[in-house]
C-alpha cells in the first residue's frame, strides 16, 4: 500500500522528523490542563501502519501521552453503533464551528440548542451520554475497551495524574455540561457524564497505538492484521468525514488545504491521522499552535502527507 519499501519508509520518516524537529520549540503545552502543562515541549515522533499491518517508527515514540481529543472519534462511533444515527444526530450537529474548541458561545444561540458536532467539548460530553451502558463506569469501560481492541493494545489504561489534573481543573468543561443540562437534554447525571469524559481524554497511548486505530479507519473498519471487522464501514466514514471538517477545530480549513487527510487532534499533542486506503499514522509534538493542535505535528503530518501523496483531495 505504501509505495516504498520498508527500510527506505523507515529512513525517509526519520528524516521528516528531524526536519521538523526545530518546530517543536515554538509551541505552548496545554498548562490550562496543570498535568500536561509539565511535559516537554520539545518531543517530536511518529509512527506509520500500513493496511498489511506494517509499522515504522522514528523520533520519540517511546513518549506515552494521552488521547484527549482524540478520543472523541471512538466514543462517538460507539454511540453510533449503540443509538444509530438519527438519535445521535438529534442531540449533536454535524457542522464545523469556527470556534475553539471549547466555546460555549454557539450553544447559546444555536436553536434548539445543541452542539454543534461532535468534535467539540460540548458535543464530546453530549455523546457520553449516549454511549451505551448500565452505569457511568460501564460507559466508560466501554470507550476504553473498544480503544484497546482497535490498537491491539490492552493495557492501554487511565494516566491517573492527567486524569486527576483535568478533573480538578475543568471548570469549563463544567460549565458546558451543566448548560447542556439545562438548555439541551442532556440526560444522565452531569458529574457521572463528566467523569466519562475525563476518563476517555486521559487514556494513555503511545505514537503506534494511534497509528495502528488510524489503520482501522483508513481499512473500512477492518483490522488490518486479520481483516475482522471493528467498525460499520458507514460509521467509519463518518469518523473520517468529521475528522476532515472539524478535527482540528478551527484550524480544520487549513489542514485540509496543506495536509489533506483526514486527521484528529488532542491537546496532549497527539495526532491521529487515516489515509483511506493507505495508511494510519500516529503523531505526537506536545507544543500546541494557538489552536491546540500539535504546531510541530501538523508539519510534520503534511511533510508525511505531502511525500507519500496521501491528499484526498489530489
Ligand atoms: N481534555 C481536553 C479538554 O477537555 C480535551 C481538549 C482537546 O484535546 O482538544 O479541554
């Protein structure tokens, strides 16, 4: 699928992260989050699987990080698959917000108030609550269970400092969900939804485990190692739709021109990026652009995309 052979894609990755590698002192870590704020800005790696489940890496992928965002690609694809998409699409939208990631101003004004996707905050503590499940914990396990299978990982787990840090710290989040509550259905418990949320934005993966789920994605849901099916191709798609339109928030536009591959990002630094057809790659620069994507990522995910010639849009 990739057209270059192992060792030469292990060399040419090497060289793109070094390349970059200067980028990643000019961004800011996620100190709104205390915990992710103390990690070093300057780690830069990556790690590629192909749809014949071979993997390179090259940098620092020996750094652990956590999904944050990321994550909310998994757990609405789960809603989806436990609630179908009419009702998922009733309680969030589809569209791109132009807003941080974490405004509450359109919620206000949106009528009947409801996210706008489900790649913001607000929309990602909305699909919390229509994960499937008993209790929150169950919910929650869920997410983390389904993240293990599609990377092949199952140790992945909680980072309990992040988890702790965004806890005590996410008054925002806080605030969205308890708006939500009051303005927009949402049904369970808030500090039980919020705890979800927290938990799935904390779990701790590694550049390969990313590139292994960008596989899954870029296969139509399949494992790439044994071909079973993990995801309804439908719902992939979907991921991949969002994931083009609003996975880097209000820089998505921008990616979409210089990168053009669908891809998501998380404020730990981590990048999740699928190439239909071709690949996954797994990303992580935790200096953060003024948009909270990965600023030396994103280079570097276009120094990736544009050598391989992995554009959809070419
Ligand atoms: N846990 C982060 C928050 O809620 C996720 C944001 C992100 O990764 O963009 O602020």
């Amino acid at each position: 699928m990739i057209n270059l052979d192992y060792d030469t894609l292990q060399a040419e990755l090497r060289s793109w992260v070094d390349e970059c590698r200067p980028y990643s002192r000019e961004g800011e870590t996620a100190g709104y989050i205390p915990a992710l704020g103390r990690v070093p800005g300057d780690i830069l790696g990556a790690a590629v699987c192909d749809l014949k489940d071979r993997v390179v890496e090259a940098g620092d992928t020996g750094h652990k990080f956590t999904l944050q965002s990321i994550s909310k690609i998994f757990s609405l694809i789960l809603a989806l698959e436990d609630c179908g998409p009419e009702i998922v699409f009733g309680r969030v939208g589809m569209e791109p917000t132009g807003d941080p990631f974490n405004s509450i101003a359109k919620l206000e004004f949106t009528r009947p108030s409801r996210p706008l996707n489900p790649m913001i905050n607000a929309g990602a503590i909305m699909i919390c609550d229509l994960v499937g499940g008993g209790t929150a914990g169950e919910k929650f396990r869920r997410i983390r269970d389904f993240v293990r299978r599609l990377s092949s990982n199952p140790h992945i787990d909680v980072d309990p400092e992040v988890y702790e840090s965004e806890k005590s710290t996410g008054h925002r989040n806080r605030a969205l969900a308890y708006f939500l509550k009051d303005t927009a259905g949402l049904k369970g418990d808030v500090e039980e939804i919020l705890d979800i949320y927290f938990k799935q934005c904390s779990l701790q993966v590694s550049c390969r485990d990313l590139a292994y789920m960008g596989a899954v994605l870029a296969n139509e849901g399949r494992l790439p190692s044994s071909g079973e099916p993990m995801i309804n191709p439908f719902y992939c798609q979907t991921a991949l739709a969002f994931m083009v339109t609003c996975g880097f928030y209000n820089g998505s536009g921008q990616l979409a021109v210089e990168v053009g591959v669908p891809a998501k990002s998380g404020v730990s630094g981590g990048i999740l990026s699928s190439a239909p057809g071709r690949m996954g790659i797994g990303i992580i620069g935790p200096g953060l652009d003024l948009k909270g994507n990965s600023l030396a990522g994103r280079m570097l995910l276009a120094r990736i995309a544009g050598d391989l010639n992995l554009s959809i849009f070419a």
